[in-house]
C-alpha cells in the first residue's frame, strides 16, 4: 500500500491545465478567467439618485424641519430610464426615481419619506404640484457618483478569478457578453460488470442495479464539468478497448479530456478494466493505504486522464473526491482543489481498528449557535452502504489507530 499523499501526487502530477475558450456569460459560472477583464465605461456611467424621492439644490433646504417645513414646486417627473427635459432651477424639485440619472443644477436627493404633499389633503405625494420639505439635506445627499463602483480603465477581474454570478453581474454591466475562460472538460463515465442493470426491471438472481455511473455522473456535473454517459460495458475486455478508444481515440467524434469509470480496477479475474489501461496506456495502479477505496487505477490514453474507480458504491464516491475531483479542478484552472475541511467533535465513537490505513467515515456535521463543528456516524460505514453517504454532508478523516472516542476532535472534509 502506499500513502494516500503519494497516490494524490502520482494522480496530479499528470493533469494538465485545459486550452483557454471564449464563452458566453450564460456559459461561464464556475470557470477560471483566463485574461484581465478592463472596464470599458464607468459604473455607473452617469450621477443618479440612490432613492426614490426629490433632487432640488441643497440650499433651497436650508433651515426646513417638519414644524416649519419649505415649500416648493414639483418641475417634473425623472423615472429610471429617462432623463430630464430641462436643467432644475433654484427654488424648485424634481421627482425621482431610484437609478435615474441627476438632473442639471441638483446636487441632492431628498428621500420621500421627508417630504409630505403642500396642499395638506390627502394627495398623494407622486401627484402633488409642490411639496414640503421636511428636514434639510446635504450637497451630495442620496446621489451616486458615476464610476462610484468602477472608473473606466480600471481592471476589475484578473486572471484566476473562478466566476461566481456577482463576477456574472459585473461582467455585464462593463459591457461585456462574452469571455476568455479556462475552458469546461468533457469528462465520459462508463461503469462495468456483467451483473449491472439498468431500468425498473425485476432484477435476475446476481444482478443489481447499476448505480455508480448516475453518481458519477452526477459527481462530474458539481465538479462544473460536462459529464458525457458513456453507459453500461459488460466484463469484455474487447468491449471496453473499444468503448475507450472510441471516447479518446482518434474514432471520438468528440472526444472526452478525461474518464471516469467504475469497477475492474481490483485483483479479480474479470477486472479488464485496469488490464486495458496498462496495455494501452501509461498507468498507475495503486493500493491506496486508506478505507474505503484501496484501489485505484489512474493512466493517461493519449494524454486523456483516465481515473478507474473502484465499483462498490461508496468506494466509487470516496475515490472520486479524493482523486478525480481534485484533478478535474486543476484541469480547469483551479488553484484550490480540495474541499473545504473543519475540526469537529465527535457526538459518538467512531471506532475502528489499526490496519495501516486512513478511514474515511461518512459523518454529518452540523454548527452550534457558537460556531462550533459537531460530527456524528451517518449509519452502516460498509463500501456497499450508499444510503449513509447519501445521509452524509461530511467524511470524517480518521487516522491509523483505535479511532475517535466521543468528545474527541476529528477533521472533516465537507461534502457542501
């Protein structure tokens, strides 16, 4: 066995970053910017108001209170959008709305909620002719500047960036519909086995259902990669070259930037899987000092990544956050690959035996209203026992030894 470290170097040590593309903004979210982005225009392009309310001169509301109030003429009306007919005089407003741009000769914005209708009925205050001031204002009162967010010229992305939408956001609003990104992998996942099934059929004796290809699949997708379902391959070792080259090789009408499979990666007789890869290609087969998940096969097909996990269920999802994941993060550009992990105290015992290997437990972890991690079993730990991974929003890293006693501390690695 070797250490789960050097399994995870072996692994990174051969993914490359992927070509850079130009992509819509729709298209973009999760990916790394690949080059500066510069704003193009000021944001906002124009002074505007930031309430709904009146732009008057500030001196017009020198001394106005609610018990002695200012009384003065409405001009006209600014909605977001448009724009004034004229310049704003000295003794007089204009209504305005939140966005719309200052009209000449204000230099502040008076909120609604400080004016009151002058006519002293119940008028409402989008239909007065004049209206009371009702506090005074400041010059620069409620109004934002143009470029307040952003001057033009100014780089506002640089590279690196993974777009989140207020990335999205900003994008757009400096004018731009399109950009240079790392580009999204094409990932392929096929599973194997003579006894998967798919579909609600009754199932034969020593058949089961094929679950590991929709949670990779799956996977793939929250990894912000495209995931392409290769399907089901019996345990034929002629199907499964074909099946890879065809998704690689030079037969690929679009070929995959890496794959994914589940199952004939172990010591059986039928594990063609790892078999193909070492005829085929440059591979890596590794018992891996941890539970579960000990073996995994990882090559390169043509410079394609290809990760064999291995087909017990949680096996499969314990091996791909632990190695495709990372790797398929890097091939996008990624710096940080890794979940994010918390030190939290054990509610129960986590128990275990030494056998020279990391265990990897499936946990919930939840906060107290101090912020403080708390981790508890998520049921049945066995390789086969899917409905505890999938009650699990952690995996608790327990060291070689006698386990975690309750009340000790355990890190997590959080799985949302």
């Amino acid at each position: 066995m070797i250490p789960l470290a050097d399994a995870q170097a072996r692994v990174h040590g051969d993914i490359k970053v992927l070509p850079t593309a130009t992509v819509r903004l729709q298209d973009a979210l999760g990916l790394v910017l690949a080059e500066a982005v510069v704003a193009r225009e000021a944001i906002p392009p124009f002074a505007n108001t930031a309430m709904d309310g009146f732009a008057l001169r500030a001196a017009d509301s020198v001394g106005a209170t609610e018990g002695a109030p200012r009384t003065l003429p409405v001009a006209e009306t600014i909605a977001a959008g448009a724009v004034a007919t004229r310049p704003l005089l000295a003794g007089e407003v204009m209504r305005i709305m939140t966005g719309a741009p200052i009209p000449e000769g204000a230099d502040a914005v008076i909120m609604v909620e400080l004016t009151r209708s002058s006519s002293g009925s119940e008028e409402s205050i989008s239909d007065a002719l004049s209206i009371d001031l009702l506090a005074e204002v400041v010059v620069g009162n409620h109004i934002r500047p143009a470029g307040d967010d952003v001057g033009a010229g100014v780089e506002v992305l640089s590279p690196g960036a993974v777009l989140s939408p207020a990335h999205l956001g900003v994008l757009a609003s400096v004018g731009y519909g399109q950009v240079v990104v790392v580009r999204r992998p094409r990932v392929g996942v096929f599973s194997t086995g003579d006894e998967l099934v798919t579909g609600p059929a009754p199932l034969q004796p020593g058949q089961i259902r094929d679950s590991n290809r929709p949670t990779l699949l799956a996977l793939v997708a929250e990894s912000g990669c495209i995931p392409i379902d290769l399907g089901s391959l019996p345990d034929n070792e002629e199907l499964i070259e074909a099946a890879l080259r065809k998704a690689v090789g030079p037969d690929a009408d679009d070929p995959c930037d890496a794959l994914v499979t589940s199952g004939g990666v172990s010591m059986g007789d039928f594990d063609f899987v790892k078999r193909v890869l070492a005829r085929l290609g440059d591979l890596n087969w590794m018992q891996v000092a941890i539970k579960p998940a000990k073996p995994l096969a990882f090559g390169l097909l043509m410079d394609t990544p290809i990760f064999g996990l291995p087909g017990n269920p949680v096996s499969s999802m314990v091996s791909f956050e632990l190695f495709a994941r990372p790797a398929l993060l890097k091939m996008m550009g990624r710096k940080q690959t890794e979940r994010t992990a918390i030190w939290a105290v054990s509610d129960d015992r986590m128990s275990r035996h030494g056998d020279g290997k990391t265990h990897f437990m499936r946990v919930v972890v939840d906060q107290d209203s101090e912020g403080a991690w708390n981790a508890r079993s998520a049921g049945g730990q066995g390789s086969h026992q899917l409905t505890a991974m999938a009650r699990a929003n952690g995996l608790a890293v327990v060291p070689d030894g006698d386990g975690i006693e309750p009340g000790g501390r355990v890190r997590v690695m959080l799985l949302d």
